[in-house]
C-alpha cells in the first residue's frame, strides 16, 4: 500500500509540473503585445524579443521618441546596427525630450561607431554633449569609440562631457587643496619622530578631499573631509577621531588658500571650560612636502603649539 501511494504521489507531481509549464507557455503566447510588454524584455535584456515586440507595435505615426529609441537599442544589443540606425533616426524626428536627447544621440553615436562613419559618431556625441550627456565612463570604455579615442576633437568632446559629469573637477576653488593630495610619512616637524601616516584622496567627483590618519604610537585614526563652499566662498573641514566621547568631531571653517597656505579657523573650549579660538594651517612646502600647524589661544594674543606635524610624500 506505501508503495502504491509512494508511485501515485510521484505522478501527481509530474502532473502538476507538466500542468505548470503549459499553463506558462500558453500565458506567454496569449499575450498582446503592447509598449508595455516591449518594455518588460527591454528591461529584462532579452533584446531580440522586446526588438521583436516593439516592432509588431511601433509604425510609421507613432509619435512617441521613447519607444523608437529603445527599439534602436534593442537592435544594437542584439547585432542589428543598420535596424538599429533607422529606429534611431525615427526618435529624433519626433523631438525627443530634454531628458532623452543626450541618451538617444550618445546611442547614436555609437551605432554611427560601430559602422565606422567616425565623423557623423562624433557629429552625434557633440549633440548629446549639449543637450546634457555625462557619462565619461562610456567614452572610455566602449570598444566602439577605440579607432577616434585619441583624436582631437574626441579628447576635446571628452573633457567637456567630464566637465558636465564632475563640475569640481574644473572649478578652480575646488582644486585650491589639492596640494595636499597623496601618500604621506608624517614627522613631528624638526625631529625624526615618526607621527603617523596619511593618505589623502580626491573624493565625490572632486568636491571633496577626504583625509584617512593613522598614528604611528597609538591605535589612534580618524579621517576629515575637506570641501570648498560655493555659498560662502570658503574652505571647511569636519574632523571625526576614534577616542569617542565628545571630542570626537572637530570642525574647521573660513578656510582659505593665501600666501602658499591653506588656513582654517575654530573654535572650542579648554580643560578648564574657557573659549578658545584656533588656527588650523596646512603650508604647501612644495610638491613633496606639506606643514601641519595647529594652534589655540584664550585670548586672540598668546598662541599655544597643539601640534606640528610634516608631511613627506611616498608617492
């Protein structure tokens, strides 16, 4: 008897598994095609079959530049570049949007690439570049682009898309501090006491520098990001430690590049609970060498050494 229910439980699930898959099949062939499931294999990659649906879908007067763009990059991944131009040419007769265009025309120029018509790529990549297309990454690293990579005007097109992707990475402000930029061995300043060591990174596209300390006696790290502030035309810099507790976070402000020295300001209190104001200044010392100098004082007069560090740089 166990054996005989063992055998009809067995043939229940292949029944359940064949009834599945047909039911599967016969939901996929019943479906209409419409945008919508174009859309879903475009999504899903599947480039043949959304290429395929879009096609039963789209004809001559539909006026939608969105749907005929994504037919174009369908065909495209799916190796039919001269499909590929024609669905792409149809987009940009139906006045793409603002937030199409750079994507259509950057599509374009590399279905124009990849046919090696180079003038007419690089045609297409200067009107993506002025409707907004910031995306460097793709310039660097679509094969199509490999036989106009070092041209002029490519190199030209290229730093402009760069500049519209990462804005700080032109803006002369952003770079005052990039003195500071490196591998770094740190000495107290005049001894052969080693303090620790620092590597310093251009972060967030070049609007920020972020510093990661690690003393050399002690457990001791922390890092800081530095940033220039367009708003009030001023360097800052957040400081956060590993000792915890409420000393943990110092802040630096009115931050300005003059006379070869990037100067902070702060502000705190001592031991004893009095206010205390501080200058916190980096010295660029030329290109391997940078003076770390922090100070306080109670009353704007006497100043007091916190520290006073060198920096030499590894690499």
């Amino acid at each position: 008897m166990a054996v005989q229910n063992i055998v009809i439980m067995k043939y229940f699930i292949l029944f359940c598994l064949f009834a599945n898959a047909f039911l599967k099949a016969h939901s996929q062939s019943s479906k209409i095609p419409t945008i919508a499931l174009a859309d879903s294999f475009y999504y899903d990659r599947n480039w043949k079959q959304a290429a395929q649906i879009y096609e039963q879908v789209l004809h001559d007067t539909s006026s939608d530049p969105l749907p005929w763009c994504r037919l174009g990059f369908s065909y495209y991944n799916a190796g039919n570049n001269k499909a590929a131009m024609k669905a792409y040419q149809k987009s940009s007769m139906l006045n793409p949007s603002g937030v199409l265009k750079p994507v259509l025309f950057s599509r374009m120029a590399r279905s124009f690439a990849r046919a090696k018509k180079y003038d007419e790529a690089l045609s297409a990549l200067n009107v993506a570049s002025e409707a907004g297309y910031a995306n460097p990454d793709e310039l660097d690293s679509l094969a199509e682009f490999d036989a106009i990579r070092s041209q002029e005007k490519f190199t030209e097109l290229r730093k402009k898309i760069f500049s519209a992707a990462y804005p700080c990475s032109t803006e002369p402000r952003s770079m005052d501090f990039d003195f500071w930029i490196g591998d770094w061995i740190v000495y107290v300043t005049g001894t052969h006491f080693l303090a620790g060591h620092s590597k310093i990174q251009r972060a967030s596209g070049g609007c920020m520098i972020l510093e990661n300390w690690t003393s050399a006696n002690n457990s001791y790290n922390g890092k800081s990001i530095n940033y220039y502030d367009p708003e009030i035309g001023k360097w800052e810099q957040i400081w956060v430690g590993s000792e915890g507790g409420p000393n943990r976070v110092h802040r630096f402000f009115n931050g300005e590049y003059r006379d070869s020295a990037m100067r902070f300001e702060s502000k705190g209190k001592n031991a004893k609970g009095e206010d205390l104001i501080g200058r916190f200044t980096f010295f660029n010392q030329g290109a391997n060498q940078v003076r770390q100098l922090k100070e306080s004082s109670t009353d704007g007069i006497k100043w007091n050494v916190d520290y006073d560090f060198t920096y030499f740089r590894v690499n």
